[in-house]
C-alpha cells in the first residue's frame, strides 16, 4: 500500500500585467504562469500545456482590451457627438476582435454593443 504524502513544493502561480500607453488606449501585457498543479506525462501533455499558456495570455489581453474600452463608453456622456462616436467605434472594435479570434461568443460581443448603443442614446436625449 503507497501512503499519500504531501507535495514538497507549493504550486506557484505567478500573473503580473503590465501597462503600457500607445496614444489614447492601454495595453496590457501578461506574463506566463507557472503552475505545479498538473504534471504533464507524454510529450502531447507538455505541448499541450504550452499552447495553453499562450491562449491565456492572449485572452486575458483581448479581454482587458475590450473591458478598457467598454469602460471608456459611459465617461464620454457628457461629451459631444463625436467623441461619443469614436468612444463607441473603439468599444465596436474591441468587442468585433474579441469575438472574431473566440475569446468571447459572437452574440455576447452583439449584445454589449447593443447595450452601449442604447445608453449612449438614452444620454442624448
């Protein structure tokens, strides 16, 4: 009979994004995980992993692009017109790319724009 022990090392989990400013819009930049939790066996396993780490890394920067950007739309209320459209084409785009590479689903990406156009209208009046 083999006795469980506890594993020697703690898992490290270590995430840090990083700001950076490219004219009017943020960037963010996350780093890598590293994460003990699974032990891949076959060289598929190990593969797969890293693929994996690089998806995230690109989800959680399409992900933070889209929130900035949907975020931006209710600070331009008080604008005038045209800042609140190029507010909103930023938003548009943002979702449009996010939705386009399968970080979010296509009619989530319709329904926050919906959602924006109609409080950017309900402002106006």
């Amino acid at each position: 009979m083999v006795a469980w022990t506890e594993p020697e090392t703690e898992p490290i989990i270590v995430l840090s994004i990083v700001p950076r400013r490219e004219g009017d819009t943020w960037l963010f930049e996350a780093d890598t995980v590293e994460c003990a939790l699974h032990m891949a066996i076959t060289r598929g396993a190990k593969k797969a992993i890293r693929s994996q780490e690089r998806k995230r890394v690109y989800n959680v920067r399409t992900k933070r692009a889209v929130a900035v950007a949907v975020k931006a739309v209710p600070g331009a209320v008080g604008k005038d017109r045209a800042e609140q459209q190029a507010v909103l084409a930023r938003a548009y785009q943002a979702l449009d790319k996010a939705a386009k590479r399968g970080t979010i689903k296509k009619n989530t990406a319709s329904r926050k724009k919906s959602r924006l156009a109609k409080r950017l209208k309900a402002s106006a009046q």
